[in-house]
C-alpha cells in the first residue's frame, strides 16, 4: 500500500460538524464542537489512520 500526505485540521473538522449537527437539528456551541473536532483527532491518531507530525508541533 503507497502512503500518502494528509493534513488535518482540527479546525475545519469543528467547522464541518458544526454544519452537520445543524443540518441535523442540533445547535452546538463552539467548545462541543471543539471537543468533538478533538475527540476525532484522537480517534485518527488511536486506530493509526494518521500520525501526528512532531514538526508541525514545533512550529507552533
């Protein structure tokens, strides 16, 4: 299997399930979504979907 880049970011992750819970009906705040942008990440991170760039990390 070939790997590819892929940059995510929390961010838009929070930006698209904001869209999607209020498509749903729903009306979350800006830390839920947040929270769950996070909880995503990890998720990614846990099943090694993705591996977090320690040198991203340091430029910030």
């Amino acid at each position: 299997m070939r790997e590819t880049e892929v940059y995510i970011d929390t961010e838009e992750i929070a930006e698209f399930f904001y869209g999607e819970l209020v498509k749903r009906g729903f009306i979350p705040n800006k830390s839920e979504v947040d929270e769950l942008a996070d909880i995503t990440f990890e998720y990614l991170l846990a099943k090694s979907i993705i591996e977090e760039d320690e040198d991203e990390d340091e430029s910030e």
